[in-house]
C-alpha cells in the first residue's frame, strides 16, 4: 500500500489527541469545525483548520500525516498562547492571498512562525500596536515548540 501524506488516513482523533497531549474534544473541533448555542439563543460555528475527515466509525483513522502536522503547530502556537481568533484568519489569509496550502504545516511557518501570523494581523490592524488587546509575541516560531 502507497502511503500519501496528504490524503491516507492514518490517525484517529483519540490516538492525535494523545501524541500531541491535548484534549480529544480540542483537536476534535479544529479537525470537524464545531456549531455550539450560545448564551441569549444564537449558534457560534467555526470550520476546520485542519485536514481531516469524519469517519464512520469513533474507532477509525480521521487523519493523514498532514493533518497531525497541522495539529502539531497549532497546538504549539496555543501553547505560545496566541489565540484561535487571531490564528484562524491568519489561516485562511495565507490560503486565499499567499496560496499556502496547508499553511500551519508549511516550511514557512515553522521557520517564521508567529511571525507570518504578526504580518497578517499588521495586514488586518489587529498588532499589539493597533489593539492594546491583542496578544501576539513576534519572537515566537514554531520550531521553538516542535523538536525534529
């Protein structure tokens, strides 16, 4: 059998979960998007961020190589503490504009890291400078979080 990073599955989303030590509802939601109630009666709903399938099954593989790379980034920027509503913009920035598929597991972002989602925010005028709220740190890359 011909193994291709990009489309054979070889991960469930329990077995990712635990390589990459976050929960499995975490990696479940950036794996499948989530539609959750919120407080007052509206829907808050979000898409994937990384590449993944729903099976058919709990128990089978949801995930290619790819996308427990993808995880493993983000995981590691969470980590850095750089929240999801500045990440997931920043994703699909590089997708549209840059063409950067399967951005959170590109070279790019694992030598820039924070980085390339800084220019994006600066591109938006969400940096710390523009929005005393944001929480960004410029000196963090992915490689400081995910050894070879």
């Amino acid at each position: 059998m011909r193994v291709d990073r990009f489309s054979t599955l070889l991960y469930g989303i329990g077995e990712g979960a635990a390589y990459l030590a976050v929960p499995s509802s975490t990696l479940a939601s950036w794996a499948y998007g989530y539609k959750r109630h919120v407080h007052g009666g509206g829907t808050s709903t979000t898409k994937p961020v990384i590449t993944a399938v729903r099976p058919e099954r709990r128990d089978e593989a949801a995930m290619p190589f790819i996308g427990l790379g993808e995880a493993y980034a983000l995981a590691a920027f969470r980590k850095a503490g750089v929240p999801m509503q500045r990440i997931r913009p920043a994703i699909d920035a590089l997708a549209s504009e840059l063409g950067l598929a399967h951005a959170l597991a590109s070279r790019q972002l694992y030598t820039d890291g924070a980085e390339v989602l800084y220019d994006y925010a600066q591109h938006v005028g969400d940096t710390p400078e523009g929005n005393p709220r944001a929480n960004w740190s410029s000196s963090v890359t992915a490689s400081e979080y995910l050894p070879r």
